[in-house]
C-alpha cells in the first residue's frame, strides 16, 4: 500500500469519527430538555435605564456600558466617574 493511500484512509477515518460525534452530540442536546439560565438575561445592567439615559446622553454609550462592567452593582456615581473618565481618555487621545 502507498503511502498516499494509507494518508487518504486516515483522512477518511479521521472525517467518519468526527461527523459521528458531531451526531452524538446533537443528539444528545435534542434529548435534553432546554433548562432557563439561571440568572436573567440583564445582569450586566449594573444601574437602571432612569439613571442610565442621562448619562449616555452626556457621554454616550459605549463609555456608559464600559464604566458598568468595571463599577458596583448600582453604583451610579462610579458609572458616572468611570464613564466621563473613559471620554477624557478617549478625546485626549485622539488628539494624539
């Protein structure tokens, strides 16, 4: 047997094994019930949209969303420090 042919053997039996667990596993997760997350979908939301919507106004958003992933859970004054914080950041750098 050549080598190119034990080459093309392995190739194919490499693709059967993984098409078969491909298979498996969606099999499996047609099984299985769909359990809820146990958390809500909102949970990055650290403060509420009352206290939110005037601060992404006067920072925007992205600056907003990014002061909530580093501050306390409804810690509207870090929010606020940490956002106006990253908009200094970001135009001083931009003058750059």
């Amino acid at each position: 047997m050549r080598a190119s042919q034990q080459f093309d053997i392995i190739g194919l039996a490499t693709s059967v094994f993984m098409v078969t667990g491909v298979a498996v596993m969606m099999s499996r997760a047609m099984e299985e019930p769909v359990a809820a997350p146990p958390f809500q979908a909102s949970t990055h939301n650290s403060i509420p949209w009352e206290a939110k919507k005037p601060l992404v106004e006067k920072y925007g958003l992205w600056a907003v969303n990014r002061a909530e992933a580093i501050c306390p859970h409804n810690d509207v004054a870090c929010v606020e420090r940490e956002a106006k914080r990253a908009l200094e950041v970001y135009r001083q750098r931009r003058q750059i």
